[in-house]
C-alpha cells in the first residue's frame, strides 16, 4: 500500500513565515504547524528577487522549522502575499484564447511596467463567471520571474519537489471551502487582515467573482472592509455576501464584532480545525488562532 502524499506549505508575510505539513487522504490531517522568521520580506517593494545571497538563509529557516517539527513532507509550496505581486481585474474579449490572450496580458502588463519585458513575470489569469457576449472581468495575476527562480532554489536547497506558487488570499479559499462546505452553495466575503494590508474577495457558490486588495500603512480594516461591501451593493447587488470570514495575523480577538458592525453581515474568524483535524504532536496554543495559518494549509492541501 502506497504511503499518504505530504505536502508542505509555506505562506509568507513580511519577515515571518508559516508553515504547514498536511497528510492527503480522504481526510486530510494536520501533522505539522509553527511559525518563524524570514531573512526576505517579499512584500517590500524595495526587495529584489533577483538576489540569491538570502537563498541559503530562507532555506536554512525552514528546514530549522521543517526539523524542528518532525516534517518528511517531500513537495512544498508556497503562498506570496498579495502585495508581492500585480494584480489587477481588466475586460478580456471572450473570443481571446490561448497566445491571443497571453500577449494581451502582456501588454497590459507593460503599461504598468514600461521598463521591463514580458518575460520579467510569469502571468497567469482568471475569468469571473460573469455572462457576456463582449468583454468579461477578468483577473490579472502576475509574478515576478525572479520571486519563482528565488522559490526553485530554495527548493534545491532543502532537495524538495516545488509543488506550486500561489497567492496567499487565493489559497486561503481552499482553507475555506474545506472548512465550510455550506460555503459552496453560498455568496461570502473573505477577508485577509495584517498590519497596513487588507485583502477582499467574493466567492460566489465556490467560485471567485470579485477581488480587490488594499494596501495603506494607515488602513483601518474594518471600516474598508464596510467600504468595499458598501461599493459592491451598489453596482454589483447580486455579490451582496450572507456570511464574511476572517484570517491573517491581524485579526483581532474582537475583530468580528467590530468588522461585523461596518460590514452589517454574520462574521466569523476562520476556523481552519472546524473540519480538518490536527494529530496531537501539534502546539495547541497555535491551534487557538488557527486563521493566523490558513494560508500556509490551504496551499499544502493544494493537489493539482
């Protein structure tokens, strides 16, 4: 009998890290959980993925974690929070496919990059289901080369398989719908809430249908997030969510009070145990604010 796949994940956010070993099975498990410093914030700006004098130490972090925890995991992948890369929602002919919609990505992308070329970022794209016969919204995703080829080399390092890049916000919702499957049949709101940051998106039964990510030192989650729902009620009723739910490190203990008064709907910090399960070697104290590792889990319970 085949032994159960482990995955690990790893989600970044500033110069911290999360990590995360599931087991996948038909009921997937929690084997491993902790968090830890990063020598490289990939959210600053100012950082360059080219540089490699950080790829030893970025490596030597997690397997001190991976060590630490008793991992044996032999795929890792890894969450970039929303701020490490260009995202943008733009109308996409639906009669573009395949090369046609690739070098129109592209050449949105260097209207906003004019200094670089194409080939500085790996692109990827969502279409929202929304029903057009012209132009659909659709979401821009792109990464910098640099970021993945840094990724690659801490994957050598530590001799693991790179499974998959994603962004943080998008894995969560894997999280999520694990978590809550009544959220298939559902329209909520998710929120990721960190210092100065704030992702937002609408899942429409499963699928994702709007997003927006907001990044201001003096933010104030809670009144954004009433601001974002406000905006989408107004042109888009039918994206009006029932439920909102809640991860990242800011999330605070009367978080859902206080985001459940500005955004005037059911509001609950992610339980990411509310259906997975955690063997015992797992720290309980982590396990009391479990929505501070949702991204890490949901991309290590990624399989495709």
């Amino acid at each position: 009998m085949a032994s159960p796949i482990r995955h690990l994940g790893i989600a970044f956010r500033g110069k911290k890290l999360s990590l995360a070993e599931i087991e996948l099975s038909k009921s997937p498990q929690v084997l491993a959980l902790d968090e830890g410093e990063c020598a490289v914030d990939f959210s600053d700006p100012a950082t360059n993925p080219e540089m490699h004098a950080e790829i030893g130490a970025v490596a030597g972090e997690i397997e001190a974690l991976a060590q630490k925890n008793g991992v044996q995991a032999q795929a890792i992948s890894f969450a970039l929070p929303s701020s490490a890369l260009f995202i943008n929602s733009i109308p996409v002919d639906t009669s573009l496919k395949n090369d046609a919609l690739t070098a129109l990505l592209q050449w949105e992308l260097q209207q906003y990059f004019p200094d670089m070329t194409p080939r500085t970022f790996v692109t990827d794209s969502h279409l929202f289901p929304v029903k057009s016969k012209d132009a659909v919204p659709t979401l821009l995703v792109a990464v910098r080369r640099g970021s993945v080829a840094f990724l690659q080399r801490v994957c050598a390092e530590l001799k693991l398989k790179l499974h998959v890049v994603d962004v943080d916000h998008f894995s969560v919702e894997k999280t999520l719908l694990a978590n809550y499957p009544e959220v298939k049949k559902e329209t909520v709101a998710l929120f990721g809430l960190y210092e100065g940051s704030l992702a937002a998106s609408i899942l429409h039964k499963r699928e994702l249908v709007h997003y927006r990510h907001f990044r201001d030192a003096s933010l104030e989650n809670a009144t954004t997030a009433g601001a974002y729902l406000k905006e989408l009620r107004q042109t888009h009723e039918e994206m009006k969510p029932n439920a909102a739910y809640l991860y990242g490190t800011a999330v605070a203990p009367d978080g859902a009070t206080s985001l459940r008064q500005h955004v005037g709907v059911q509001t609950t910090p992610l339980n990411v145990f509310r259906k997975l399960t955690a063997v015992p070697g797992v720290d309980k104290g982590l396990l009391k604010e479990s929505y501070r590792f949702a991204a890490a889990i949901g991309v290590a319970l990624r399989k495709e």
